[in-house]
C-alpha cells in the first residue's frame, strides 16, 4: 500500500472544491483578500500554527513565527493562537 499511495495523477479539470465553495472561477480570485493559516500535527512535537504570507505562486509558511501548542491542547489555547496566527498572515 505505501509504494502506491501517490501513483494517480489528480484531474485538472472543473473547479476546486475553494471555488465552489465561494462561487467563483479561478483561485486566485479565490483567495483574493483572504488569509491562510497551517495548522499541522508532528509526531515529535505535537500540534503548532503557522501563519502565512500570501505570495505570487500561493501562500508561504512564515516558519519563525509558528505557534507550538504542545502534544494535548488546552482549552483557550488553541482560540488564542488561531487569532494570533491570522492577525500575523499577510496579503499580497
């Protein structure tokens, strides 16, 4: 099963599952004005937020700014760094 997990190539075709969501045509209208933030689990290390950037080509981790919550989340923890995180990604 792990020799064949990423044989299939993805359609290209119709919208993303973002541009039927909002209604609109195109990612980058998509995901004009908007904010992005990597909310992500590591084995080691637990979960963490990461803010982004918005560039050119798509949104950009900003690594030194990413928020460790730790292995359990505790409760207002999580609310606090979701609103840090998103008041720190930017827009082009």
């Amino acid at each position: 099963m792990m020799c064949e997990w990423n044989t299939l190539t993805p359609e290209e075709v119709g919208l993303t599952p973002l541009e039927k969501y909002i209604g609109v045509k195109g990612y980058a209208k998509a995901v004009k004005g908007r904010k992005c933030i990597d909310f992500s689990w590591r084995i080691n290390e637990g979960y963490s937020i990461t803010p982004t950037k918005r560039e050119k080509m798509g949104f950009v981790s900003i690594k030194d700014k990413r928020i460790d919550l730790g292995e359990k989340i505790v409760p207002g923890k999580l609310y606090r760094a979701l609103i840090e995180a998103i008041e720190q990604s930017a827009v082009l």
